[in-house]
C-alpha cells in the first residue's frame, strides 16, 4: 500500500511537535503493539493479524530465539532483519509479519535450555472479513470440513474492544480469527491444524467487527488540552490525488477514531457507502486513513487525542485552510508566548518533547487499564 509521510513545517507554530516527531524517529519502537506472553517453559499457541506488529516475550537477556516453519521440520536461528529485531531484554519483535511467518517460535538461554515457545498464526490480512452489526451484516458462518474425519470450523472472537469515543456516539471493535475444533475439548488456529494441508478453503479467514457504542467521559475532555502531534502535508494535489495518513500509537488491537473538520469518520458510513470521501484502512483497524481532500484532520486513541494533520493542496485551498487553522489555535490557545520561546533552541524543543512523549504514554497507559483483552501497550 504506497503510503506518503507528511512533512513537518518548520514554524514557531510546529517546531516544538517537529521536536517530538524528531524524537520519535530516534526511538522507532515507540509505539503500540501486540504484546504476547506466556508463562515460564510453556508452549502457548495465538492467532495473530499478519501484517500488524508484534512482540513475544522472552524474559531472558541473553535470548536465542529459532524459528521452525509449519512447511519445514529443521528450526532456523533468527537474527535481526528488517522485519524481526530481538530486544536486549530477550523479547523478538517481529514488524509486518507475513502468513509465511507462521510457525513455532523458540526462546532459549545461552545453554540451550528452553525459556518459551510459541506457536503463533499470522492469519492473513488481506482476507480480513468486516461487518458491522447495525447495519445487519453477519459474520463467517461456522462450516464442517472433512479433514480425514470432520473438523469444525469457527470464529474465536477476541474482546470487544473500548469505545473509541466518550460523551457521543462511537464505534467499538473487535477481532475474530479462524479456529478449528476436532473435538468440543481441542481447538487450535486454522493454519497450525493444517500445517503443511494449505488448501485454499475459503472460510477461513479472520474477521473485524463493528458495532455502535456510547459511553460517558471519564475526567475532563483531552481535545484541547493535552499535547498533541501536528504534521502538515503538502503532498495533496501535487503529486497525488490522495494521501495515506497513519496515527501515532494506533493499531488494530486498539480504538480509534479520525475527525474530518471536527466530523467523526465512521465504519458505518464507510461500509454502507454513505461516506466515500475518505477511508479507513480495515488491515490496520483504521490506524490508517486515505483521504482525498484539503482538510484538518484528527486522531484520536483510546479517547485521547492524539494528533492533527493539516492536509494542503492547492492554493486557494490552502489559504483558507490556514485561515482555518489559525481559528482553531486561537481558540485553544496554542502556541502561546512559552512555546514560542522554547522554540529558538532545537535542544529545549527536544528535551520537552521526550517529557511530551512520555505524558502521552502515560496517559495511553492509564486508559489500557482494566481492559480485558490479553494485548497491552509496549513501550521500549
């Protein structure tokens, strides 16, 4: 998926979040992933999205992990690659995993002795099913196979995840993936049943679904007080008829919402076709947006908001996007006098974005409590 990366503009108004975009660069992993554990010498088998990261866990400095393919019976020694890095903590991150990447996962310490395994299925993304329950769309029927004796196959749901909005009507979701029972005592994922058996049978395949949600605001409103990231792009109308714009911190195992000029964007409106002027990524549970038009837009995670983005195309647009911005600031009050002035030294920028970084984290942190589901926000 071609994706451009908004640029900053270097203006007293942005230095201060080109700071914190500049720290973030420095500390790439400084984002939301899946987080997998399992306990001491265990064997734990998951269901994962392909394509969306992920971290095993591995509490063991001196980690060796080895990796065996379900199409392959000799493990491989895993080394750092672009897609696959080990933490000095012993934990494997693995950056857009591919169904290929399906298999069992070892962890070992320096003598050879087991840590942890995983058996981890990478279902494919781009077979993702998605409804929406309020507008009466069903999900994958559970069908019988014969596989050498008959086998069901089924949608284990994770969680519902939280509201992606507070005081206002949202949406909520959450992820299915393909189970296969042989027995009502065993089941595992699709494809670390089959193993080597990949035949193209077409239920399976893992599922998003949405559904309608309102719930109250817990404390004050973070829309205008918080830190928050501001880009501008400026790619819109040269190069391009659309752009990609991805949030900070968002994945598909968390909530989210983008704002059109303040108007909420919407799986409903999107899956019945009554909003075709933008859209959410399903294979990264919106994290990323393409749109097609000058326009401010905003992010928000778990409730907090989290970044603005000021799409510029041409001229004239431009002008009354800027006069549109300008508005927005003097209402909310930023930047004021402060900002500017910590703005001369890129050094004092930097610093406070870090201590910027790590309120946003911490508020992440906050809201992640009490959640039900087994995924937690990683920080490294």
């Amino acid at each position: 998926m071609p994706t451009l990366v908004p640029s900053l503009l270097w203006s007293p108004r942005s230095t201060m979040m080109a700071s914190l975009w500049l720290v973030s660069l420095s500390f790439p992993s400084l984002w939301a992933q899946a987080l997998i554990g399992c306990s001491y010498k265990s064997l734990c088998q998951r269901a994962l999205l392909s394509g969306n990261e992920a971290v095993l866990q591995c509490d063991h400095p001196g980690a060796v992990w080895h990796f065996t393919s379900f199409l392959e019976d000799t493990p491989s020694l895993l080394h750092s690659t672009a897609n696959v890095k080990k933490f000095p903590g012993g934990s494997l991150q693995l950056s857009h995993p591919q169904p290929a990447q399906t298999g069992l996962y070892s962890c070992q310490d320096g003598k050879g002795s087991l840590v942890v395994e995983y058996e981890i299925d990478f279902q494919d993304v781009t077979a993702l099913h998605v409804t929406h329950r309020d507008l009466g769309q069903e999900p994958l029927a559970n069908e019988t196979l014969n596989l050498g004796g008959a086998v069901l196959v089924y949608t284990r749901w994770e969680p519902w995840q939280d509201c992606n909005r507070c005081g206002a009507p949202g949406e909520r979701k959450r992820l299915g993936f393909c189970y296969v029972e042989d027995s009502p005592e065993e089941s595992m994922p699709c494809w670390l049943y089959l193993r080597e058996l990949r035949a193209p049978y077409g239920r399976m395949q893992p599922e998003l679904q949405v559904e309608a949600c309102l719930v109250p605001c817990d404390g004050a409103s973070t829309k205008t007080t918080q830190p928050y990231f501001i880009f501008d792009a400026h790619q819109l109308g040269k190069w391009t008829s659309h752009v990609w714009l991805t949030c900070p911190f968002a994945s598909v195992y968390r909530p989210v919402v983008w704002e059109l000029d303040d108007r909420p964007l919407t799986w409903k409106g999107q899956l019945s076709g009554q909003d075709v002027s933008t859209f959410l990524d399903p294979s990264t549970g919106g994290q990323q947006l393409q749109i097609f038009k000058s326009a401010i837009y905003k992010c928000f995670v778990q409730q907090e908001f989290i970044a603005r983005f000021n799409a510029q195309g041409n001229q004239d647009a431009l002008g009354a996007l800027q006069d549109k911005i300008k508005a927005e600031e003097a209402l909310q009050g930023q930047p004021g006098p402060t900002l500017r002035r910590l703005a001369l030294t890129l050094l004092v920028g930097t610093v406070l974005a870090a201590a910027t970084l790590l309120l946003l984290l911490l508020r992440l942190l906050r809201a992640s409590r009490g959640k039900r589901s087994r995924q937690t926000l990683l920080v490294k």
